[in-house]
C-alpha cells in the first residue's frame, strides 16, 4: 500500500525542530566568541574569530547532517521500502567559503575615511552599531552554511539512493515568498533537480520522496498554490513579486 508523505508530515516538523535547536545552540556559542572581537585591533582579532566560528560551524554542521541522516533513515523505514542503504554524511563547508561569509559579515567594522562619497550609512555607525550589524550577519552566514550541511545530506542521499524518486521542499509557515513558492511546487524528482536553494536565515527542510509514496502537499503549502495559481501564474517575469503580494494580502 502506498503511504503518504506530506512537506509538513511529523518526521518532517521533527527534523525542523532539530535543526532550529541546532541553529539556537550554535547562535549561544557564537555570541560567546563576539568579545574576541577588539575594535583597536581588528587587523588581528577579526582572524582569529573567523577561525574560531569556523570551528563551531563545522562542529554544528557535522551534527546537522548527523541529525539530517536520522531524519532520512527514519523517513526511509516509514516508506517501507526494500534494501539497504546508508545516508552518506555531507563534510563541512570549504575554510573558504566560510572565511569568505565571515569577512563579508564584518567588512563594515573596518574603519573608512566619512570624507571618502564610497563610505556607506552603515560604515559612519558608531563602533558598538558596527558590532551588532556584523555580528546578526555572521549568525546568519553561518546558520545557513551549517543548516545546509544537514539538507545537503538528505539531497545527496536522495541522489544516490535507488529507492528515492525525488524531494519536496518544506517551507515554515512564516518563510519568505520565494521559499513558500518554492514549497508550493510540491514534489521534484531527482533528475530534475538543479539542487536546493537557500538563503540565509532560510529554515526551509528538504523530505525525500520514496518509490511507491504519494507526495501530498500539506493545506498551508496547497493554499500558497492556489494564491500563485490565482494571482502570480498568468504574470510571466512578475510571478515572486505578485505572489509576495498576494500572500501579504490573502495569505
Ligand atoms: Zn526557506
């Protein structure tokens, strides 16, 4: 008998809350390390912090995929379907696609000359305004670089596991349009896809979709179809922007 899979199924809303739990803890920790930070001496201390968030991105991202693997494992035995198969775990992000988040995070703490028309509103903030600026940027960068360890570990599996016919996206309920859009969709085989994307401070969840399952979409994601259906579908080039409209006024 076929079973039924759903973007907002309860392994689906597990997995959500494991790694928005990870995301807190990771925020906690991050925080800790802001007072490596000395604005005198950032040429110095601004390093040595990327090394140190590097280190904790690629401690929560490990466990992101670990949780994800679970996530997969237990969403493969309620599938029911048939062989083995072990998820493999996705590693952590290159040093430099973290360095490069990071320093494009803080880029505002380097002190500009005000005289100079290229110094932005937030370059003439006072030093604390910089800090927090940066700082609310970096927590970003690295939720989604360690939020994408644990997707990136369902999609690859979806990849190479026999038994997976493709993924479907779940987007909270207060996601952004793109990504409500997005999960509206509903399911996407594997050969189809060109890989998922986020955005920082993205919460969205990729489900795997086995042989045999029927994908149902849940009623937040099939009310969104019907908003894109109804408002943004006929608009070819202006759909995002209709259907952000639409989901304001209707949603
Ligand atoms: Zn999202």
């Amino acid at each position: 008998m076929a079973t039924l899979v759903s973007d907002d199924g309860a392994g689906a809303s597990r997995q959500r809350r494991a790694q928005r739990g990870l995301t807190r803890l990771l925020i906690r920790d991050m925080r800790t390390l802001r007072r490596l930070i000395r604005p005198q001496r950032l040429e110095a201390t601004v390093p040595e912090w990327i090394e140190a968030v590097r280190a904790l991105v690629a401690q929560y991202g490990n466990a992101s995929a670990t949780a994800a693997a679970d996530f997969y494992d237990a969403e493969r035995v309620a599938a029911a379907v048939t062989g083995r198969f072990t998820v493999p775990l996705l590693d952590p992000p290159p040093d430099e696609k973290v360095g490069s988040g990071l320093r494009w995070a803080t880029k505002d703490l380097w002190p500009r000359d005000s005289e100079d028309p290229a110094t932005t509103e937030a370059q003439r903030q006072p030093m604390e305004v910089r800090l927090d600026q940066a700082e609310k940027k970096a927590e970003a960068v690295a939720q989604k670089l360690v939020t994408d360890q644990g997707r990136g570990t369902v999609q690859e599996a979806v990849r190479q596991d026999r038994m997976a016919v493709g993924y479907a996206r779940a987007a909270a309920l207060g996601a952004c349009a793109f990504c409500r859009l997005l999960a509206a969709r509903g399911m996407v085989y594997k050969q189809d896809t060109a890989g998922f994307r986020a955005h920082d401070g993205c919460n969205c969840g990729v489900i795997p979709v086995f042989r045999g399952q029927r994908f149902e979409l849940s009623a937040h994601a099939r009310e969104w179809d019907r908003l894109y259906r109804e408002y943004a579908a006929p608009y070819p080039g202006e759909q995002l922007r209709r259907f952000r409209r639409a989901i304001a006024e209707h949603g």
